[in-house]
C-alpha cells in the first residue's frame, strides 16, 4: 500500500471508530447500556471463570483498571468473586444468573445491529467485509506479538 492509501485507511478507520460509537463511555455500539470494557470482560467471563490476572491479559488492560472494572461488576451483581480453593491469595471471578442472562440480551441485541448494518451490503461485500476484518486483526496481533 503506498502512502496516499495507507492515510485513507487510517482516515476510514477514525471514521468508522466515530461512528461505530467506540469512544462512547457509557454505553455499546449496539446502543447496551454498559461500557465496552465491561461487555469485554463479561464476554471473557462468559466461557470461563478465571483471575483478575488472566482477565487483565486477555483485555490488555492493566490489572489495577480491571480490578475497578470488577468492581463495577461486582455491584452491578453481574460477577461473583470467589476463593480460590487451590491458592488461597487468588480470587475468581465468574458470572452471575444476572451476568448470564445481561449477555444472553447483549448477543442478540449485537446481532440484530450488525444485521442491520450488513443489510445495506450484498452477501458478496458482506463476506468481503468478514474476510477483510479477519485478515487486518490477525495482522494487528502479529504486530503486538511480535511475530514478523
């Protein structure tokens, strides 16, 4: 890609970023009211229970940012930290009933909002859209592996 296309690309992504409503704080670009960082880490959670560590690397946060966004979960009674058993310093975290039910409402309102964006492409530019977007984020996590 020369320069000229790689500005664009850059211009196109801060667009889409705006518009997709990424930097809105408090609630999801499917209109969810929960900030992303939470929806991220109830989706982590929703597979699996795990700490405050494991969360904070999947979320590529810092530990202390996502022991107040636990927190905030926590209250909310979306999560639930428990002991430990095997290690007596270390908490898991695990979803609640409340936790379980806020992201079985979350996948399908995100469903339908992105059904509702793709309805506006052909099948053809909605599996070139998938393709593209698979390929950009697997390049991306070469470049913050490392990997060359």
């Amino acid at each position: 890609m020369n320069r000229d296309q790689i500005l664009s690309l850059r211009t196109t992504v801060q667009q889409f970023i705006r518009l997709f409503g990424v930097l809105e704080q408090t609630v999801t670009p499917c209109g969810f009211s929960m900030s992303l960082s939470q929806v991220f880490a109830l989706q982590e959670l929703e597979n699996r229970s795990m700490s405050i560590k494991d969360l904070a690397e999947e979320l590529r946060l810092e530990r202390s940012s996502v022991s107040r966004l636990v927190d905030g979960l926590v209250k909310g009674g979306f999560v639930l930290r428990e002991l430990n058993e095997q290690n007596r310093r270390e908490v898991i975290l695990c979803l609640t009933e409340k936790g379980e039910r806020t992201m079985n409402r979350l996948r399908e309102q995100s469903i339908e909002f992105y059904e509702s964006i793709l309805n506006h492409l052909s099948e053809t530019s909605q599996e070139k859209v998938l393709e593209g977007y698979q390929l950009f984020t697997e390049s991306l996590v070469k470049l913050r592996r490392g990997v060359q």
